[in-house]
C-alpha cells in the first residue's frame, strides 16, 4: 500500500470541516473523518485516479483533486509521489478554491 503523508493544513482542515458537519449531526462528522482517511488510502494505491488540477503557480502543477467517498462535495487535493501521495488540503468544493490556493501559495515556501 502507498504512504499517505499529510501537510499538517491538512488536519486543520478536518478538524475544521468535522466540526462544521458536527453542529448538525456528529455522527456524519465522523463518518466524514472515516471517509477522508478511507480516499486518503485509496489514493495512495492509485494516485493518478484524482483529476488534474490547473492551478497558475508552477510548483502546483502535478496536484490533483479527488472527492471524498460519500462526501462528493469536499475535496481532497493531493500530489503523487514516489512512494504514495501528499495531501495538500481538504476543502468544500463550494468556495472560491482558486482565491484557497492563491492565498496558499503566499505562504507556502516549499512547494516543491
């Protein structure tokens, strides 16, 4: 099986996104917990199953997006690697991911 490795964004983001489901139902909050981990893996078998993102910063050329099993509307964002995969981001489809990415970008010094 492929290694998944997670940039720590990546738990910032579920704990963020569990909490937001949770308000409204804690049992779908873990359910949402199980299934990110559950594609994480799946992805790290198959990592070019995610489509090919197009993001403008040259450093972001190789990141894909998968959506979470069951939860079509939060997105994983992810780069193959040698060994398994690197999780970028979890994020719900519905914002503005370009401005996520530019902002992402700003601050991120080690891209590649």
């Amino acid at each position: 099986m492929g290694q998944v490795n997670k940039r720590p964004q990546v738990i910032q983001d579920l704990i963020a996104l569990a909490t937001y489901i949770a308000e409204d139902n804690l049992d779908a909050s873990d359910r949402f917990l199980a299934a990110a981990d559950e594609t994480f893996k799946q992805l790290a078998k198959m990592p070019e199953m995610g489509k090919r993102c197009q993001f403008y910063h040259p450093n972001l050329a190789d990141v894909r997006q998968q959506a979470v099993k069951e939860f079509r509307k939060y997105l994983v964002f992810y780069r193959p690697t040698e060994s398994g995969i690197e999780v970028l981001r979890v994020i719900y489809g519905t914002r503005d991911i370009d401005a996520i990415w530019n902002d992402w970008e700003e601050g991120e010094q080690d891209l590649g």
